[in-house]
C-alpha cells in the first residue's frame, strides 16, 4: 500500500505539534502540510494531493464541520477536537473517526487503522470466502500487520503491550484496556490484569489458571468469576 498524504487542519500551534508528532511515528503517513484555517486547507487541496485530514472543528471564520460539508467527502476525514456534541454530526458526514483531546497516541494509531482495514486488499483468505480481521501494530518504526486470529495472548506491559503470535511477538504502545476494547469482539477473554488470551487457543485450564499453547497463565482473583461464567457459557455447557 502506498503512502497516505495528510493534512492537518488546526489553529492551535499544541494541539498541531501532536497531531505532527504522532504522523511521524506511523510509518506510511506523509505530512504534505499543516493549516490554521479553512481558507489556506483548501488552496492546499487545491496544490496537493491529500488522502487523509486531520481536522479541528472549533477553526477561526469557518468551523471544521462546515468546511467538511463543502468538500463533499473527497477525502478521509479524522475529526480532532476538544468538543464531544458534535460527535454524531460528524459520524453523519461520514467521517473515519472522531478524536477528543487531549488525544492519546494509542487512539490516534486505532483512528488511522480504521483506514488500512477499510483497504480491500488485505483483507481476504484463499479464495476471499472469509474475511479475517487484523490490525497494523506500530513497532520498530514499521507497521506490523497481525491477524486476529494469531494473536495467542496480549500481556500488559505498563503503557506497552506484547503481543505474543505463533510465530514471533512485538512490543507496541498500548495500555491493556485498549487493547481489551480492540479485541473485545473477537473471541479474546481478559484473565488477569496483565493478560488477555486468545480463547481460540486455550488448551486446558483450572480455577487457578489457563494453558494457551505451551504457555500456563494466571487467572487473577477479580477475574476469576467472569472467567467461569464465560467457560460455563461459551466452552463447558452443562
């Protein structure tokens, strides 16, 4: 996949300085420019091409919101912005995310997934009769794109996470409740409060513990109900 033009839209020097900071950790993002109004973000829609723009909507003259309606969803949109009440008017006007400040590097890198996975691609298996999900992780300044379903467990690494696969592992800038609310919908059971497992290769287990692979990983006390309901529900019906 070829590289993603942006274009920051935001009148605050801060809050524009992030915005930058954070494009230049994703590999595949290029920075074409930075605005501090609508004016000059669209004489350089007219200059240059851009793919995607990171847009403020409290902007000076002309808000964010009104400047979108008039552009007529030509581009990725990713709202960027300190006001919550206009979340549901953005995501009418269609666009990819909505970030409220101040915005954490892990939410931004899942708003600028949502554009990689929407890339038809990769998405396919074989002959494209299945779909499998997947996420392109920032490590070792590359984008390590990881199925699902090859994920075997996530163990919480402070403002990191290791994600241990079948076939290597990578450390990347998640805390282990983000990475819970990514992997909520895909068969994934947080055990503990430093791992997550991948219920798909749990091999045997006890109130104590679980065996995912060749590995034996702690239950904690807090979890350990949750877990049995789960087990009893999903796995052990009785």
């Amino acid at each position: 996949m070829s590289d993603l033009n942006c274009l920051i839209v935001e009148d605050e020097p801060l809050a524009a300085k992030i915005i930058e900071d954070y494009v230049a950790q994703i590999p595949g993002l290029k920075l074409k420019g930075i605005c501090g109004d609508v004016f000059s973000a669209g004489e350089k829609l007219r200059t240059d091409k851009i793919d995607i723009i990171f847009l403020d909507i409290n902007l000076p003259k002309v808000n964010g919101l009104d400047f979108l309606r008039s552009i007529n969803n030509k581009y990725k949109i990713i709202i960027t912005t300190a006001y919550h009440q206009y979340a549901l008017e953005g995501f009418n006007l269609n666009v990819t995310d909505y970030l409220l400040k101040p915005i954490e590097f892990s939410r931004f890198l899942q708003a600028v997934n949502k554009l990689y996975n929407q890339h038809p691609e990769d998405t396919s298996v074989n002959n494209g009769s299945l779909e499998r999900k997947f996420y392109f992780f920032v490590a070792d300044k590359k984008r390590h794109k990881i199925y699902f379903d090859e994920i075997v467990y996530v163990e919480s690494l402070k403002d990191y996470v290791k994600i241990h696969t079948l076939t290597n592992a990578i450390v990347t800038k998640f805390q282990i409740g983000e990475m819970e609310q990514l992997l909520k919908e895909q068969n994934f059971f947080r055990i503990h409060k430093s791992f997550i497992v991948n219920m798909a290769h749990l091999t045997a287990y006890n109130a104590h513990e679980v065996e995912v692979g060749k590995i034996n990983l702690p239950i904690g006390r807090t979890y350990a109900e949750l877990f049995k309901k789960y087990i009893e529900k999903n796995i052990d019906p009785k």
